[in-house]
C-alpha cells in the first residue's frame, strides 16, 4: 500500500491515510500543514491539554510552526518539524515524522508522486499505544483528528499562494 512505511505497519495500533491534491511542491504542502494552526485548532489543543493533564498523560504541546518556510523543512533524522522529529525522508517523494508520548508514539507520513502540476499527496498517520491510556486517548480525540488533519491538507495544498 505504502511502501515508504511498510515497516512501521505491523507495529502500529492505528492506520488512518488522507488523500489531497494540489500544484505544491512536499516542502510547501509539508509547512502549509504543520504551519496550519486556525484558533479553532488551537482551542482544541487546549481542551487536549487539560484532559491530556486530567489523565496524568504527558504529551507534546503545539508549537508555533507558522514561521516554517518550505526551505527549511528538513529530511535530515533528528531534525525538528514542528513538535515532530524528522525520522526519515527523500526530496520530492516522501517525508516520515514522529513523536513519542509516555502513552503513544505517533507518525506522519507525507507522501508524494511529485506529479506535475498536480501531485497527489497522502497523509498516513500511525499510532503505536504505549500503555491503555494510550488507546483511551487516541479514541477520544479521534474525532477532532479527522477534522484538523483534512483541515492540515486544505492549507497544505494553498500554501503556495501564501509564500
């Protein structure tokens, strides 16, 4: 299916891929979306925050990404993007990024056919649960996930009129 990821897939609790189109380049649709941060989003991180605290989790904050420039998005592991941490990545084909939680770790994948004008990108996010909690969460949050990831992909695929 997604031969970027195939090794993370049978490790992973959680498989969820979003499609979107647009003339963009993977840089420019990967800092449209993690620059993406409406007041709506950041009202739900702060709900998340507060349950995320009720539920003795520790999670990563949202960061202001909105100064991510598509020449700064790194492919080099280990770099930073966003509140994610670069894992893997090729130029104009694919870009694997992580995060880890005490109670999940969690991927997103952009993956491009650098088609022209239009590319095609998909979106996978993957969840691996660390402990219950873990399952509980995600599930709660599942819902608004849907929402801000397809919101992520509408901006990814405008940034470049914005840069």
């Amino acid at each position: 299916m997604l031969p970027e990821i195939e090794d993370l897939l049978p490790t992973v609790d959680v498989v969820d891929v979003k499609t979107a189109r647009g003339a963009v380049t993977l840089r420019e649709f990967t800092a449209g979306a993690l620059g993406h941060g409406p007041l709506w989003i950041k009202a739900l991180f702060a709900v998340r925050m507060i349950v995320a605290q009720a539920l003795r989790l520790d999670t990563t904050g949202i960061s202001d990404s909105r100064r991510l420039r598509p020449e700064k998005v790194s492919f080099t592991p280990g770099d930073q993007a966003s509140f994610f941490t670069v894992v893997r990545g090729e130029e104009d084909h694919y870009l694997l990024l992580k995060v880890t939680d005490n109670h999940l770790i969690a991927w997103l994948a952009i993956i491009t056919d650098n088609a022209q004008p239009e590319s095609e990108f998909k979106v996978a996010t993957l969840v691996k649960y660390l402990r219950p909690t873990g399952r509980f969460y995600y599930n709660l949050i599942r819902p608004f996930h849907h929402l801000v990831l397809l919101s992520m992909c509408s901006a990814a695929t405008k940034s470049s009129a914005s840069h």
